[in-house]
C-alpha cells in the first residue's frame, strides 16, 4: 500500500503543479493521466513494482469510458439547461424583472439588495448556469445601487453572490453532473433536484436576512434613496406581469419534472423551447442572436465535457495506480467516526474548492468519496446535497472564483477587486452556515425528496 | 507466474443472485489457487462501462469481466438467447441445455463467428423476473396498447409488436418515474432485487409469470489468450468456480424471493397472474419476434433451433415429473 | 457595457453578455498562414453542429408531445436525442479549442510575458495535449472500426442502427482537435521561433469573431 499512496500522492501533487501554469485544465487532466500511464507501465515494467497496473487496462480503456460518456442520455440535459440559460439571458426577462421590483422594493433600507436577492432566486429557478446569472444580475443591478449610494462591497457581494444560487437552486448542471456520475437509483437527478430546492431556499432567504439585517446596523452601506414613487397598484401589477414569463417557465420546467410529465432530460429541452419562445417573444430573437447563442452553447457545453474527457483519463489512470484503495483506507482509517468523515470530505472540498472549479471536483472527487459515504450508511442525497453547497461557495472563493471573474467583468470601474473580496466574505460565511444548518437538520435535505413518493 | 485477473461487473456485487456471485467466484478462484489466479472486481462503471465489458476483454485490456451478455445483442444477434429468453426455458431446463445439450461449445462459436476473441463460461442465473411493476393490473392485450413502460431485451420487442411505447430507462431513474407516471410500468428482475429499487412502494401491480425472463444468466468472459496461458488445473478451477456460483446465486435467489413478495403483500401490494389467454397470445407475439430475428442471423437461428429441439423433448418430462406448486 | 433604462436599445438586437468573455484569458498568438486555414475549417466544422442543439430541442418536444398526444414513446427518438447532443459536443471540441475557451486557473498566467506565456503553450500543446490526443485517436480507431466490422446496433430491439457512425465521429473529433493543437503549436513556434512566418497579432475575441 506505501507504494500505492505515493503514487496517489505524486499523481495529484503534479496534476497541483501543472494546473498552476495555467494551462487549461481539461488538458492539464488528460496529460497528467499520460505521464503517470508512463510512470506506472516503467515502475512495473523495469523495476518490478508490485501494482496491478498496465496500460491497457487504464489509458487503454478511455474510449470505451468516453463512449460511456457520450451514450449517457441523463447528460443530454447539460448542453440542453445551458442552452435555456443563454436563451433566458437573450429574452430580456431579468431585465424586465429588475425595473418592475426595483419600484416595488425601492424605498426600504436595502431594498436594492433584496430586489437583487428575490430576483436571483427566481431566475436560478430557471436557468442551471452561473455564467449567465452572474453576469445578467451585475449588469443590471450595480449602476443602480451605485447610484444610490450603496456601500461598493455590500452592492458587488450581494449581485456576485446572488448570482452562484442558479448552480444549487434546480434545474442545475451541476445536479445533472453528479447524478450522472454517481449512478446509483437512491441519487437520481430528479432526488437531486428535490433534494437541493429547500437548502437552495433557505440560502436565499438568509442572504435576504443579511440584506435586510446589516443596513439596520451600518445604515450607511445601503441608504434609502431619494426620490422614489410611492407603490401603487399599477407598480404592483407591472411587477406581476413581469414575473409571469418567469413563473411560467419554473412552471413548465421543475413543475412538469415533479409533476413527472417529464424526466429532467425532457425538462431540459421544454425549457429550452419555452426561454426560446420568450425570447422570440421579446422580439429580440434573429438570425444573428440565434447564431452566437448556438455557439456560445457549443463552447460552454465543449469545455465542461472536455474537462469530463481529461478527467475520465485522470480517474482511470489514479484507479489503475489503486487510488481508490489508497482514499478508501485514508477515509475510513480517521479518528474522528463517521460524521467526521463526512465533515473531512466536505471540508477537503470547501478547500480544493479555492483552487479548483466544481466541474473537476465532481468528476473526480465526487465518485472517490461517494462509496466511502454509502458504506458508512449515510443519506447519498443529503451528502451530495453539502458537496453541492460546499461546491457553490467555491464559486466565490478567491483565487480561483469562477463568480468573481465573471462580475469583475462587468462591474463599473470604480468598483475594485478588493471591494469584490470584501463583499463576498460576509456570504461565504453565510454559505458555510447554511452548510452547518443542512448538516444538522438533514431533513432539509431529504424530506421532499421522501415526501414526494408517499 | 501468478496471474491477475481485473474483473469488471455489470451489476452491483449487492445484488442478491445478480451480482453476489461476481464477489464470490473472484474470492473463491483467489483463495482456492492459492493464489496463482488473482481476481479483483471493480463495481459497475469504475473501469469500463458495463455495455463495454465484451470489447474490451475480447481486445485484452482486460482480462476478465462479469455481464449479463444480452446487453451485446447489438454486437452479437444470438447472444440474448445465452441471457434470457421470452417463453424460454426455466433455470435448471437452461443449465441442463447449456451443460448437456451443447450450450456451452455454441456461445463459444457465436463469439468467435463474430470475431470476438472470449472464453465464455456460465457463472450465474436466476430463476424467473416478475412480469413487472404496474399502475393497473393487465386484463387483455388491449391494455399494452399505448402504456408507457420501461421493458428491456427481446420481451421490450414484443410490447412494441403490441402498441406499447417501450424506453429503456437506466435503473436509477425508473423508481421515480413510476411514482410520476412519467411510465405506466416497468420490469426490472426478481423480487429480491426489485425490493432494493423500492417499486413496490410506488405501484401496486406486481405481475407474474415472468414470461419475458424464466431464467437469467450471467457469463464470465476471458481473453482467450489469457485462457491460453491458464494451465490445466488453472482451467479446472475457473470452470467449477463458475459451476459453483451458478448453483449458489440460483440457490440465494431462490432462498429470497418467497419471503420479500410475502413481505410486498404485506404492504398492500397486488401479486397478480396475468391470464392465460392473455399469455398465450403473447407467446405467440413473441414466436414471431424470435422467428424474424432468427431470419436475419444464422447463429440465432441455429441456436434457437437447438433450443426448441431440446425444449420438446424436456417438456415431455417436465409435465409429468415434478409436483403442481399449489399442492 | 451596462444595460439601464436610457441606453436599451428599442427592441431588436441586444449584445450578448458572452459570460465567457469575463472569464476567459486569452494569450495572444500571431497566426500563420497553415494555422488561418485549419482554424477557419476547425470553427466552421463546430459552428456548424452548433445548430444540432436546436435540433435536440426540437427532438426533445416531439417524443414528449407525441407521447403525451399519441401515446407513443420510443426508444428510437431517446437514442437520436443522444446521438446528436453527443455530435454537438464532441465536434465542438475543436472549434472551443481553436478559440481558446478551455477553462485554465489565470492566476499566474494573466500576471506572465506574452513569450513565457508561449513557452508554457509550447510545454502544454508537447508533453500534456498532444500526447493525450495522440493516444486517445490511437485507440479511438480500432474502436469505431470493431463496431463497424460486427455490424454493431443498439441493445435494445427497436433503437438506432449503425452505431458505428458516432463512434466513427468520437475518433474524428479528437482527430480534430488534434489538428487544432497543430495549428496552435504553429502558432507558439511561429512567435516563439518566427516558424513559420508569423502573419499578425490577433486578440482571443477577435479571433472568435474573424476565424469563420
Ligand atoms: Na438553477
Ligand atoms: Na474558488
């Protein structure tokens, strides 16, 4: 076995080491899986290593593992939810959404953020990407708080922040992903999706909390603004209308897979058609718009399944070098019973997750620990339910923050990276909270998942 | 020199008389060589997906694997009739025609005519799967017409025949969407194993006769230059190994099912027969099917011949023998 | 580039907010002559299958409509769903590639020279892609070409035929992305080296918009 973990060891430490040159890191699996096939094949081969190792049997088998990929049918709904999400982003929805609210909830101490808050939830209740939501929530809602006074930090963490619930909140790709990987009928991606809905929730709701709450002790980050109309019930009605479109996709997306008139996959597709519809709708849709949202899919979708080709090499190749015994033993031989495995794991996540974005982490971190947990006898929905949390908050973790490049992008150039890092330290704590309260109370996690198939 | 042996299997090693005897055979091969054979099995999909386990050990990148060999029946036209046949035999007939009547020496023919370079050996079967898992209870043939189920195999072809809609819905997804009625029904293999897939607390239909799986069998496949390097005593021990949880995951099976349908009724479950004339008309749906595609290849022809030639004969003893299961 | 009240365009055409564009730090190689033309055929190649995700959508509705309206599913229309996402994706590699979209940690990369940029590409593209990709087609050949020999089908009775289509695309995208490395290694030794003869800078999201 000493053999067997340096190898683990060396394996991750050079995969570390290469990703830090910066060089992609779909390809930066992918060669990591060669150059540790070739390690491997010259330990056995010439130095009579004891391993059950050989090439054929690791970097030999990644076509059959890709084809594995590409016969999935669960992960049709991937490109499918990206797709909706770029369309939703093209319909104009959120904008409309943002002006109608903004009236609604203008003239209370935080109103904006709150606004950013409500209209962020719904809109990761439509749509499974981060990109998109991030960006469309910091476009639309910075100039405004801006304007109005509110503390940069506060403004740029709640829009950043707000933005990351549309990868825990169903439908999520994320969800898909490791429904797919983990492959077992007691985590399907529909007990996902249900699993995810409360905790996706209750982090809205404590995100409203602390929008609301802070103001309240520091008025100073979020001023009431002047010259706002008094609510009337055209503001009302304009508001409702607004959140119609919005309200009908949810519907027709999470309704008709709870509703089981869909799989997810089909799901996908009817969203993808309805935010198509809205877009067409909108008057927004040509050719042209047609044509770079097709791309923009096919780009994303390439770079999440070429991270899932690296990462196929990389997992078979660390299986072969007896990875799986190695993290198995390491796991299960902690001192600290099994709810402090659990906590190891969703702490070693939390931490790989600064460095490392969810879609590697998920395909090879997630299968690694998910045996470990089933054998221990835990709940596997309520786990990848906190893997999924911890994975969220990764998004705002610094270096590597997917959610922070994306709102440094489109924030107004007075505000700074170190306003950005700021504002977000108040909602990763937040986020490892609500992380506290799931892990207590797992019905959060479970009960509608349960509920639903009495 | 010691041979290790990777043994991918296509069903969890938790699954009673699916995937137990896998756990088993690799144990028992281990110890009883002393361990000049070393099995190691790997889950489902760690190392290769399990509709790939042919391929890559007829390629020999690995040297073993454990499967339900009807999921090649897209590669391979004859293999379904080695896997489970639709108004086929029942397990013990199966086994006498496999070791007795030439079974054995025509899977390997079947493998090599395609090209595949295996050693096939049965190394597990169970007896009958229930008919499925049902909203409503089947009265006529009419009542296929348009439900949408989830029915796998050659079975799934005569549903089709019969105006069913018919998917093939991986294992994980088919719990819900029986709660959802995203399908109307579903198979999945015997009480023991559809327990574990949690189906009698969504539907409460459970069909008999398993007409479209009496028996159920699994192969240990090898490379056949690997089994060339095995020695004599080497080969003796593979083939009693797989002889022997053949007779164990029939015999756990079996030891199971009574009590876990008990249990279903318990819990409100109907256990109903569906009725011989509509059986009947089935059969007949399903002598057409196996007919065609005994017209499109000839090994599935030679062996379904070979099959029906033997079931003739065993029919003659099977009425006779053995005591009506009501008495 | 923000949207308010005052500056909406009146209907019509909005600009895109390409997320990526936030996130992806491109390094800027001039480009060659060879390296122009298997980038544009690589691009038009996965620009062109960009269209099958409108096609899966309209697949997707009709097997649950018909369904639901003729009470018909099928296996079939479930395997031609994941036939032409699979094409989607796979033929998109290239072109994703090519446009330099692939997700790296900028950490340190953004802060280096544009030449040791190059030679951290130079390393990548020699010892890390290539290698894999050389490997990948390497069995990814025989694979589609077993399936083709045995006349492989689906398993289940009524789905597609001649699988050996998607497995023979599987080994043609990684063929193309291959190619695409060749162009971008062009590219490296062409600033690197001034081999072969660079033809002018040009930027990641220029790229993107001309490479067509
Ligand atoms: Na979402
Ligand atoms: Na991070």
């Amino acid at each position: 076995m000493e053999l067997e973990a340096l190898f683990v060891i060396g394996m991750f430490l050079t995969f570390g080491v290469l990703l830090m040159t910066g060089y992609p890191v779909a390809w930066v699996l992918g060669g990591t899986a060669v150059i540790w096939t070739l390690i491997g094949v010259v330990a056995v081969e010439d130095f009579g290593a004891n391993l059950w190792f050989d090439y054929p049997s690791s970097m030999g088998l990644v076509p059959e593992r890709i084809w594995g990929i590409v016969e999935s049918e669960t992960l049709v709904a991937l490109p499918m939810f990206i797709f909706m999400g770029i369309m939703l982003d093209q319909s104009g929805v959120a904008e409309k959404l943002m002006k109608s609210m903004v009236k609604l909830f203008g003239n209370v101490r935080g109103g904006f953020a709150v606004t950013v808050i409500v209209i962020g939830v719904l809109l990761a209740a439509t749509t499974g990407i981060i990109g998109a939501s991030v960006v469309l929530l910091g476009m639309l809602s910075l100039p405004v708080m801006m304007e109005n006074k509110y503390d940069k930090g506060f403004a740029v963490g709640t829009a950043c922040a707000t933005g990351t619930l549309g990868i825990l909140i169903p439908p999520s790709i994320m969800l898909v992903l490791m429904a797919d990987r983990l492959a077992v009928p007691e985590a399907s991606v529909g007990d996902l999706f249900m699993g995810a809905f409360l905790p996706g929730l209750l982090l809205g709701a404590m995100y409203v909390a602390y929008a609301m709450l802070r103001p309240l002790f520091q008025p100073k980050v979020a001023p009431v603004p002047e010259g706002i109309e008094k609510i009337t019930w055209s503001v009302v009605w304009d508001v409702a209308k607004a959140v119609l479109p919005t309200a009908a996709l949810i519907l027709g997306v999470l309704g008709s897979i709870f509703a089981g008139v869909a799989t997810p996959t089909e799901a996908s597709g009817v969203g993808a058609m309805g935010a198509l519809l809205l877009a067409l709708i909108s008057g927004r849709l040509n050719l042209q718009v047609m044509n770079s949202s097709l791309q923009q899919t096919t780009r994303t979708a390439a770079f999440i399944f070429a991270i899932f080709l690296g990462a196929t090499a990389f997992s078979v190749v660390l299986r072969g070098l007896g990875g799986d015994q190695v993290i198995e033993e390491a796991l299960l031989g902690l001192p600290f019973g099994p709810y402090g495995v659990i906590l190891t794991i969703l702490f070693g996540v939390f931490i790989l997750g600064f460095f490392l974005d969810w879609v590697e982490i998920t395909l090879i971190i997630l299968p690694l620990v998910a045996p470990v947990v089933q054998h221990l006898g835990f709940d596997l929905v309520w786990f990848t339910i906190l893997f999924a949390m911890c994975l969220q908050t990764s998004f705002l973790t610094p270096p590597v923050g997917f959610a922070l490049f994306y709102i440094k992008g489109v924030a107004p150039p007075e505000i700074k990276v170190t306003d950005i890092y700021r504002g977000v330290i108040p909602f990763i704590l937040i986020q490892l909270v609500a992380l506290a309260i799931v892990f207590l109370v797992p019905e959060i996690a479970t009960w509608l998942p349960s509920v639903a198939y009495d | 020199d010691d041979l290790r042996w990777k043994m991918p299997v296509a069903f969890s090693t938790n699954l009673p008389g699916l995937g137990s005897p896998a756990a088993w055979v690799a144990d028992n091969l281990t110890t009883a060589s002393d361990g000049s054979i070393q099995v190691r099995v790997y889950e489902p999909g760690k190392l290769v997906p399990p509709f790939d386990i042919l391929q890559s050990v007829s390629d020999g990148k690995i040297a073993a694997g454990y499967t339900w060999i009807g999921y090649d029946q897209g590669k391979v036209p004859a293999v379904p009739l080695f896997a489970a046949v639709p108004f086929g035999m029942k397990p013990w007939p199966y086994i006498g025609w496999y070791y007795y009547g030439g079974g054995h020496e025509m899977l390997q023919e079947v493998y090599a005519n395609k090209g595949f370079n295996v050693h096939a050996q049965l190394c597990g079967i169970i007896g009958p799967e229930t008919a499925g898992w049902y909203k409503e209870s089947i009265k006529s043939l009419e009542d296929y017409k348009g439900m949408k189920i989830r029915f796998a195999g050659l079975g799934g072809k005569v549903l089709e025949k019969l105006g069913a809609s018919v998917t093939m819905m991986p294992g994980g997804e088919l719990y819900q969407a029986l709660e959802k009625g995203t399908i109307d029904g579903t198979e999945f293999s015997m009480p023991a194993i559809d327990q574990l897939l949690g189906f009698d607390q969504v539907v409460k239909y459970n069909l008999f006769p398993g007409w479209h799986q009496q028996f159920t069998a699994q192969y240990m496949l090898i490379n056949k230059d690997e089994w060339a390097k095995t020695t004599e005593a080497q080969k003796a021990l593979v083939e009693a190994s797989c002889t022997a949880a053949t007779t164990r995951g029939l015999a756990e099976g079996e030891y199971k099912n009574g009590k876990v349908l008990a249990g279903f009724q318990d819990e409100g479950v109907h256990a109903e027969q569906i009725p011989r004339d509509v059986l009947l008309e089935l059969k007949d749906v399903t002598d057409e099917v196996l007919k065609e595609e005994a017209s499109k290849d000839a090994d599935f022809k030679r062996v379904y011949e070979s099959q029906q030639e033997f079931m003739e004969t065993y029919k003659v003893w099977d009425e006779r023998a053995y005591l009506p299961a009501d008495l | 580039m923000t949207v308010s009240e005052h500056d909406a365009p009146k209907g019509g055409y909005t600009p895109i907010p390409v997320a990526d564009e936030f996130l992806h730090h491109h390094t800027e190689l001039p480009t060659t002559r060879i390296s122009q033309w298997l980038d544009a055929a690589m691009t038009a190649i996965g620009k062109g299958a960009s269209w099958l995700w409108l096609v899966v959508t309209g697949v997707i509705i009709y097997a649950v409509v018909s369904r639901y309206v003729f009470g018909q599913g099928s296996v079939l229309l479930e395997e031609v769903q994941w036939h032409l996402a699979g094409a989607g994706w796979l033929l998109g590699l290239a072109y994703t590639l090519v446009v330099d979209d692939h997700v790296r940690v900028d950490v340190l990369h953004e802060r280096l020279s544009l030449r040791t940029q190059a030679w951290i590409e130079l390393f990548g593209l020699m010892c890390l892609l290539m290698p894999f990709l050389a490997l990948a087609v390497y069995e990814m050949v025989p694979y589609a070409i077993s399936s083709w020999e045995v006349g492989e089908t689906s398993q289940a009775p009524a789905g597609l035929s001649h699988r050996w289509v998607l497995k023979a695309v599987l080994a043609l995208s990684f063929a193309m992305i291959l190619i695409a490395a060749l162009s971008r290694l062009l590219k490296v030794t062409a600033l690197l080296f001034g081999f072969p003869k660079p033809i002018r800078i040009i930027t990641g999201t220029e790229n993107k918009e001309d490479a067509s």
